[in-house]
C-alpha cells in the first residue's frame, strides 16, 4: 500500500473506480448501486453481472481492466496529495447537501478554492454567451450588488454573461466581500475551458472563491458536459436569474431545471424586438418573475426562506452568507438567531440604490431613462450618448426626478 492510498478509504476507492469505469456517467452509476448496494460491491461484481444490468460495451471493457482503473485512482490521489485540486463524496459533511436533494447528484466533486463556499447561500446567474453590451453591465451590476448583500454568485464560467456574474461578485473594494462566487465547470477540474479564462479562473481561486467539477480530471469540453454543468449551477443555487439570453440558449436549460427543482427563476426584460432577450421573454410568458433590480431578488428569496431551518448551512468557522443579507448597515457584526423578514430591506452598502418604484415611463422619456443606470451619470455623459440639446436633456431629467423614478446624487443621475 503506498502512502497515497491511505487518503481515500477502501469504499471512497471504490466510487472513484465506479465513476471511472462508466466515465462519469449518472445513469450507470446509479443503476449499479441501485442493484449492488454500495461502490464496493458493485466494483468487485463480475462483468457479466454488470452485463446483465444492461451497462454500455465501452464501460464492460474498462471493468475488465482493473490495473488501469487503480493507475488512474493512485494518480488522482497523488493529485490531491500534491494540492491540486480537492476531492469530496456525497455522503462527507463538507459535500454541498443542496445537491443531494436533486434528482441525480453526483456521487463525487472535485474541486480547488475554498470548498466552504458551496455550503453558502448561492444564487446562480445565467445567460447568453454573447450579451449586448447593456445586458454586460446589468450582470456585473446584478452580481456586485448580491455579493454584497452576502449571497455567493455562481454560475457556469462560459463566455459572456457567465463571465461578467463572476466578474461582478469578484469586484469587492471591501476583502470582506470577496471571493463570494462559485465557478462549475463543463470539463475536468484539471481542464481550464474556454482556454483564454486562466485568468479568470486564477482571480476567482486567489480571491477565495471555489470552482467545482463532477467530471473526472483530464475530461475535455463536450455538447453533452454542459447540460451537465447546468443542472449543478441550478442544484446548487437558491434561484436563477437570467440577464439576457436568445430562445435556444442553453441558460433556459438552467432555468428549466432550477424550477424543476422547486426554485424560483428571475428574468430581466428588454426591449420586444431585442432578438437577444427572446429567452427572457419567453421565461417570464412561462411564469419567471420579471425584475429590474437585484432588490428584488433578495426580498423574494429572503421573504420565501426561514433560513435557520434551511438543510445546508455554512460549517460553524464560516460566516453564514444568508446572515450577509440581514446586515444593518450602522453594524459589521453578524446575527445568527435573527433572520427574518424584517431584516430582509437593510442590506449592506452597495453603489446600486434599492428600487421601490413601478411607475411606468413616458414613452418621450423612454430613450433617456434607459440610458440611466443604479450607479448614476453626470450630464456630460448623457449629452454624449444622446442626440439631445442640453435645455431638452435636463428638462427630461427633471421629469424624470419629479416622478420619483430617478434621483441626483453629486450631480448624477441615477435610477431609484
């Protein structure tokens, strides 16, 4: 026995071999310990017992070849010895419990950063891997401002949207504030995908964040791994937002199964010919609550939760990330027993102002009012993007202001 056997146990050992044989698939896997009980017997059964059972000719060969199997677990744990990357089991407390109550979770997940982040509070951010521009700044804004609010962002670390919720939750001037997002991949942990996001990858592992995969080391990017990750993002994760996204992206994907599995799933609304925002559309035609800003979010979840009686909490040396959400902002200390509804409108301090309006905007001042944003523009920059004279910009301004749906702070002006 060499010293790298001795991190796993013999049933631990046993998994591995199990979710290396049938190459990580879901099916396989449970259909062989539905009928043998435990890895342990179902590994040790013969091949044609396993041929019986129906499993694939591809995973029947590599069952017949035990020595390669133990060669790739003696090297997974020498990966795990040397730091690479960490390894949990679905029945260890530190594995993430919000997945366990989805339909097929995995028996396994690898992952590098801190692992105490899957136990908090997350919520997923989703959508097209080719925003527009708008739709970029709405998700950085989106995760910044729950981040903040002390929820973990997580989301698929694609192109685009992904990308930009990661971005956002990782822009914290406070270091009390990072780190706060979860990174599930479509590839092996050992596999960075789409290659130009080292840098990314690295920002979210040095910050304190955590990147997970159920898929086995070395695994490369395919059609089928994806779909996989999704249903992660939405397993792991209280709701869904999708920021923008076109009628066949996989992001409704994550919001199909994010209200298969009981939660709540958000859309922001765009314009009715925006090709861009079919998907969103199309969400909220299907009962997706509409939102146009991250308050809303949080009042929905924190109003829908009792989180004292939640089934995953974060372990006792780490700060609960729901308890973020409760802050007042006259305090920096955390209370645990009091999560309530009450708290739910003191949210920490934010560039982005809570929202508590629905009025419905002019049509003449459409145009300017969607060039406003929560963190507020001064006149220049508005005369700039807008074809207007400066008397017809401020008299719009002030319109605006006088229906209470923007405000001026040190001559900006921002959405209220």
């Amino acid at each position: 026995m060499t010293a790298v056997t001795s991190l796993l146990s013999a049933e631990q050992r046993a998994v591995l071999a199990l979710w290396t044989e049938v190459n990580a698939s879901l099916s396989a896997y449970h259909k062989l310990i539905s009928n043998f009980g435990t890895a342990g017997l179902a590994w040790n059964a013969k091949v044609e017992a396993w041929r019986q059972l129906g499993i694939h000719s591809t995973h029947l060969k590599r069952h017949e070849q035990p020595e390669q199997t133990l060669t790739t677990i003696d090297k997974i744990q020498q990966a795990l010895l040397d730091g690479k990357y960490g390894l949990l089991f679905a029945d260890q407390p530190d594995y993430p419990a919000q997945l366990l109550e989805i339909y097929d979770p995995p028996p396994l997940l690898f992952y590098r950063g801190d692992k105490a982040r899957l136990q908090q509070a997350q919520i997923a951010i989703v959508g097209s891997r080719k925003p527009t521009a708008h739709a970029q700044k709405i998700t950085f804004d989106m995760a910044q401002y729950l981040a903040q609010a002390g929820y973990i962002i997580t989301s698929g670390l694609a192109l685009g949207v992904d990308k930009r919720a990661h971005l956002g939750a990782l822009a914290q001037s406070d270091a009390e504030y990072q780190g706060r997002t979860v990174g599930v991949m479509g590839t092996g942990i050992d596999v960075n995908y789409p290659n130009h996001h080292d840098k990314l990858f690295g920002q979210i592992i040095d910050q304190g964040g955590c990147i997970v995969s159920e898929l086995l080391p070395h695994t490369q990017p395919h059609k089928h791994t994806f779909p996989r990750r999704n249903r992660l993002v939405a397993g792991l994760s209280l709701a869904t937002i999708v920021t923008e996204a076109t009628i066949q992206s996989g992001s409704l994907i994550t919001a199909r199964l994010t209200s298969e599995q009981g939660k709540q799933v958000f859309a922001i609304p765009s314009h009715i010919d925006n090709s861009n925002a079919e998907g969103c559309h199309h969400l909220i035609r299907e009962g997706a609550t509409l939102i146009y800003h991250p308050q809303h979010v949080l009042e929905d979840i924190n109003n829908q939760l009792d989180y004292r009686a939640h089934t995953y909490q974060p372990s006792s040396n780490a700060e609960s990330s729901i308890e973020r959400a409760t802050l007042s902002q006259s305090t920096n200390s955390l209370n645990t027993e009091k999560l309530s509804t009450k708290s739910v409108n003191q949210s920490p301090q934010s560039n982005l102002k809570p929202s508590s309006h629905t009025s419905v905007i002019p049509e003449h001042l459409a145009l300017i009012y969607e060039q406003l944003d929560w963190h507020g523009q001064d006149l220049d920059a508005l005369l700039n993007t807008t074809d207007m004279s400066a008397a017809q910009l401020i008299g719009q301004l002030m319109e605006l202001e006088l229906l209470g749906v923007i405000s001026v702070q040190g001559g900006r002006y921002l959405r209220v």
